[in-house]
C-alpha cells in the first residue's frame, strides 16, 4: 500500500487503486519512452549528420541514388525530434497523437527499405569513393561498431517499439491507425525479404522477380505432367500475386549454383483459368489444370491436402 500513498484517498477503493496502478504505469512508460526516443533519435542524427548532410554537400552521389538510400528519413528525424520535445516536457498523449500524423512517411520508408538496402549494397560493390566515405565515416567513436547497414532499419523498428505506448497513452483514437500502418510496414518488410530470397535462388539475373507492387504468396515441389506421354518431371513452382515462375533445380555438383533454380518459364496470371481434377481417393490425389493463352499445364501431387491448397492460392491470386 505504500505506494498508493502519493494518492490520497485510494486506499480501500478499489477503483481509485485501479487508477492509481494505471497512472504509475503510464508514468514508467513515459519515462522509458522518454530514454529510448533520445537514443532513437542520438542514431537518426548519426545518419542525417555524417552521412546524409556531408553526401549531400559534397555532391558525391547523384539526388536520386541518395533518396533511393535515404528516402524520408529526414522528414522522420523531424517527427521524432517533434515526438521528444513532447514527452520530455510531460506531454505523452499529444505528442503520440502528432505523431500519428505521420505515419505515413513511415509507410512509405518501408515500402523503399529493401530499394534503399540493394542501392548501398551496389554502391559499396562498386564506387570505391563511396565505400572508402562510408567506412570512415563508420569508423567515428560516435557509431561505437554500428553500421550504416545497421541504422537505416531503425525507423520500422522504432515503431513496432510504439505501439504500446501508443494504447497506454489514452490515444484510442489514433490505435486503431497505428496498428493498421504497423501491419502494413510489417508485410511491406517481409514481402521485400521473401522476394529478395527468391531472387537470390533464381540462377543468373535473366528472371527478374523484384518488381515494385508484386507479392510472394507462395512456394513448392509439384509434378508436372508432360502433354505427349513423357516422364512426369519435378518442378519448384514460386506463386507471386502477378506472375507464376516454374523453375528446375541446378546440377547438384555445379560449383556455384548447385544450391539454385534454372528458370524455365514465366507465365503471366491476369489470362490464367485453373481447374482442379481428382483422383478415386483422397490417398491418391489428384491434378490441377492451368490454362494460358498459348500453353497448358497439368499438374499433378499425391497429396490432396496440398493440391488444395495450391489449387485455392492460384484462384486468390488470379482473382
């Protein structure tokens, strides 16, 4: 009871403890927000003053690759210096409240951030200048080991780290908008690290499945029935929202894609029908027909349960 003693008249109702738990808690919260915002936002100004303030003045790297590396941070850094300035003067719900308003930027930094991560990874591999900038710059005691590689996902994380803050603060009407972005975020980053898996399974660069707009939705092993009575041949499939890639796997003792797919085909979904054929029994399986404009696929799997579920992920994605 002790600790209700800075509210007076709470001890012995039960409504009034409530309270009185609520308000402590909100107080934690906001003296923790309050630490980890102002180191959140001591590693955004790394960025914005070593490395997006210098490359901007000096003219190293041309406006479009900088924004295709950067995208809004710097419009972030604002909201959170905005954020802090709150909180540090007591102030949690309306500065949660502002800061709702621009989530948007957040929104469409994830949407960049698998862009921005393959734009450094070019820059490094081949601008010497740039490389040479960034390892100094990362070797400042300032960084303390960080990478740029290491600061630029900090803005998605910083916001999955609001979310509770966000309800503890009494900003109901703003909830329901953070969660929705925090989602959308969440799917935008996990779609750009499928895609890029995928890309990285793929043999050569001739099949390009990174496409601003596309979403993996699927893969697996499916037999694929040849139309003049051949060998029936194991394929690895990858499902996208747009396009379905059939593929083969490289010779096993190839020194360097053993572990990769040949593409073999690219077929197009917006002019697909899928029809499904089964077997006598469920043990048995059963086939999928995929009819495009100028070739058709039968394809065959033991398994009814998954042949099902290729069969009902095809008809989502056509749709």
């Amino acid at each position: 009871m002790e600790a209700l003693s800075r509210f007076p008249g709470v001890e012995g109702n039960p409504v009034e403890e409530q309270r009185a738990r609520w308000e402590r808690k909100r107080g934690r919260t906001a003296k923790e927000l309050v630490e980890t915002e102002q180191k959140y936002l001591e590693q955004l100004e790394l960025v914005a003053t070593y490395f997006v303030a210098i490359l901007k003045a000096k003219g190293t790297l041309q406006p479009a690759v900088r924004e295709a590396i950067f995208g809004p941070l710097e419009s972030i850094r604002c909201a959170s210096q905005t954020l802090l300035l709150h909180l540090e003067r007591g102030h949690l719900g309306p500065g949660l409240e502002g800061f709702c308003q621009q989530l948007a930027l957040y929104g469409h930094y994830a949407e960049n951030v698998e862009q921005a991560r393959r734009t450094l990874q070019d820059l490094v591999r081949k601008n010497k200048s740039f490389c040479r900038f960034k390892k100094l710059q990362e070797s400042r005691h300032e960084f303390q080991g960080l990478r740029l590689e290491d600061l630029l996902p900090l803005p998605l994380q910083r916001l999955h780290q609001l979310r509770m803050p966000m309800l503890i603060s009494g900003a109901v009407e703003s909830i329901s908008e953070v969660s929705q972005w925090v989602q959308n975020t969440t799917r935008h980053h996990e779609n750009s690290l499928q895609m890029v898996r995928v890309q990285k399974l793929l043999k050569g660069q001739k099949t390009k499945v990174l496409t601003p707009g596309r979403w993996y939705i699927r893969e697996g092993w499916i037999m694929v029935v040849p139309p003049k009575g051949e060998e029936v041949k194991r394929k690895m499939f990858f499902l996208f929202s747009d396009i379905l890639v059939v593929t083969k796997p490289c010779h096993p003792l190839h020194p360097l894609n053993s572990h990769k797919f040949a593409c073999q085909a690219v077929y197009p979904l917006d002019q697909c029908v899928v029809g499904k054929v089964f077997g006598h029994t469920e043990s048995q399986g059963g086939l999928l027909s995929l009819s495009f404009p100028h070739k058709t696929l039968l394809l065959m799997s033991s398994h009814l349960e998954d042949l099902n579920n290729w069969h009902q992920s095809l008809t989502a994605a056509i749709r």
